[in-house]
C-alpha cells in the first residue's frame, strides 16, 4: 500500500470519521473505496461531485448511531417480515 496525505474540510473529515465508524471501516477503506468505485464506475462525472440523484437523496436517512450490520440486519428482518405477510395473504386468499 502506498501513503497519501489529503487535505480537507474540517467538516467533511469529521462526516468522513463518522460514516467509518458506522460502518465499522477505517477511514483509509472508506476513502479507499469512494475512489475504487469512482475508477470503477468511468464516470468522470463521479469524480467532479456528487450526482444530482444522491444529492436528491441526503437527508433520507437518519442518523441513530446504528452500525452498518444492525441496520443491515433490521432490513433483512423487515423483508423477511413482509415476504411472510404476503405469503400469508396468498395463502388466506386461496392463491396457493
């Protein structure tokens, strides 16, 4: 691996720590992955700022101190919980 020194923001370093700690990451893999992705996608659009698609979508969100794996896990429940409902209600309705 090799070193490289960024210099930013104060409030985007301090976002940045935050969404690593979340996800349990170190800050190296969060930047490390944004830039993975960026090359990956070809989009040099990627590169210049954020797409007006994700811009649309800040703030959709909360922010309640959950790690990536809880709320990975709460979603995984919730579909599981709704796939059930469903198959239930085909079930009920005669269409099984």
């Amino acid at each position: 691996m090799k070193r490289l020194t960024l210099y930013m923001d104060e409030a985007v370093v301090k976002n940045a720590k935050r969404i690593a700690k979340q996800s349990e990451m170190s800050l190296s893999a969060v930047v490390g992955e944004y830039f993975r992705v960026a090359v990956k996608s070809k989009n040099v659009e990627f590169l210049k700022g954020i797409p007006p698609l994700v811009m649309s979508m800040i703030g959709i969100l909360t922010d309640d101190g959950k790690t990536y794996k809880e709320i990975r896990a709460e979603y995984y429940r919730h579909l599981e919980d709704k796939h059930n409902k469903q198959i239930m209600a085909e079930i009920r309705g005669g269409k099984r």
